[in-house]
C-alpha cells in the first residue's frame, strides 16, 4: 500500500480525534453538574451500605440531604456513635437524637407446628399471603418463606422452623425486612429493650391453642404484676417500649409467663434451633 495513503488516514483519524475531543470538551462544560464538597465528604465518612434505613434512596442520597440541612447524621442506622460524632463535625451539623432500633419476629409458631399444608408456590411471604391466607392455620404468624431474610442487606435473618429469626448481633436496624413482611409480624424496637412478647395474634387463647400451642392466650399475668410494662391488644400481650425501667430477667422471673412468651432475642434463637435439632433426632 502507498505510503502516502497511510500517511493521509492517520492524518484525518488525527484529525477526528481531535475534533471528538473538541466537541466532548464542549458538552462537559456546558451540561457540567456542580458537586457539593459537603455532600462528597459526608458519602466518605458514611458506612456505604445503601441500605435505605435512613429513608432516602441509598447513601449518596442520604449525604445531599444531609449537605443541604434536610436530615441528621444520627439518621443513618448503620453508622456508629463515632461516625455520627465524625460526620456532625465536619459539616458543623447537630448529631441529632441517635436512637438505635432493630428487628424483632413476633412468632414462635414452629414451636406450636402451626402449618396445615405444604405450600409448593412463589417463595414470597406476600404471595403466599395472597393464596388462602398462606399456609399457615395463624393469619398473625410468619408465613416463614423467607421474604424478610433476602431483602436484609446484612444477613441478619435465618429461617428456622420455617419461621424467620433475627440474630440479634448483625442487625443494625434499617426496617427493611419489617417493611417487606406482609402481616406486620416484624416489629422495629429500641436497641436497649431485652425482652419481647413472641407472638402477633391479639385472638382468644382458647382459639390460639386449637393450631398453636407457642401463643400468647391473653391471660393478663404480666399486666397485673407490672403495670405500666406491659399493654393489652385484644388477647395479646405487648411490652411497652416507652416504660421507664423496661422489663428485664427479675421481671420476667416474676411473671412466669405461663406459655413462654416472654424471650429475649438470644433466648428466641436458641430455642428455634433445640426445636430443629429435636425433629432432626426423631427423624
């Protein structure tokens, strides 16, 4: 091939190029967006988990609002008291009120065997709460399919039993799995609360008992002997999260709740697994 052929080509894709880098330079300049220092440095101090806890779409998100004086640092579950304190001083910001919550599963049905047939459909908790109810006899109780464990970021849900657990370690309290779980069975509670009711059906006892021997029957111990910790819906009993002291181990002793509803998280846990070896043994 001629020479100067060559020569001309690498000449007009020189050329090209050139105006290419032109015309991109011109399109960078005129549709540049103006970052904000502020809220690149509160995306570098937050933990980056994009869990959406804080209410927003993701961390980026969370720091324009926090640059712009729409949220607190103490908004993000997932950041630490240090990276609160961190983030609060280098916008000049107030930390604002850092209430810490997590995750509690207010069943303990495979306990009481509440499943009255095999369900074979779409592994979705609002799915199957769809066909029939679900398959379980308890319309209060968790469907156990696993919804709330994959939409936790931070693998903090196991299903045990065919009902989920919440290891109590890893959560940090984003809400995710409450928000995903079609029966309202995940409730979100101060990080400092010990001791939880493991039940959701607010029915009589009597027809509790009939599918689940794990429920609450409403039986109203825990109210007489601590007023104020503790509240009644319908037949079921709900500790009250804003009482000053909140329940702990002499108070539960006290009670003797006469089903066991009465748990802590690392009590809830261990219990589903003994109950999962047990049917592995007999099996």
């Amino acid at each position: 091939m001629d020479i100067t052929v060559l020569l001309i080509a690498a000449g007009v894709m020189c050329l090209l190029g050139a105006v290419l880098g032109v015309v991109i330079g011109v399109f960078v300049r005129l549709f540049k967006v103006a970052g904000n220092p502020l809220a690149d440095l509160a995306l570098e101090l937050l933990s980056g988990a994009n869990c959406g806890g804080c209410g927003y779409a993701g961390c980026a998100d969370f720091a324009r609002a926090l640059a712009a004086g729409r949220a607190q640092p103490s908004g993000c579950p997932v950041s630490s008291v240090e990276q609160i304190a961190a983030i609060s001083k280098a916008l000049g910001v107030d930390a604002g009120a850092v209430e810490r919550r997590y995750a509690v599963v207010a069943c303990r049905s495979e306990i009481g065997e509440v499943r009255h047939m095999n369900y074979n459909g779409v592994q979705d908790c609002a799915a199957a709460n769809l066909v029939a109810g679900g398959p379980q006899d308890c319309r209060y109780g968790c469907l156990g399919l696993g919804t709330c464990a994959r939409r936790c970021p931070f693998g903090a849900i196991e299903i045990i039993g065919q009902v989920a657990v919440v290891h109590r370690e890893l959560c940090v309290g984003c809400g995710k799995c409450a928000v995903a779980c079609p029966r309202g069975v995940i409730r979100m509670v101060p990080a400092d609360a010990k001791y939880h009711v493991y039940c959701n059906s607010p029915e009589k006892g009597v027809l509790k008992r009939q599918f689940c021997k794990a429920g609450c029957i409403g039986c109203r111990k825990c109210e007489r002997v601590n007023p104020g910790m503790f509240r009644i819906d319908g037949f079921l009993s709900r500790v009250d999260y804003a009482s000053e002291p909140l329940p702990d181990a002499e108070t539960i002793d006290r009670i003797g709740c006469p089903v066991g509803c009465l748990m802590t998280p690392e009590t809830r846990l261990e219990a589903a697994r003994v109950k999962v070896e047990g049917k592995r043994d007999d099996q």
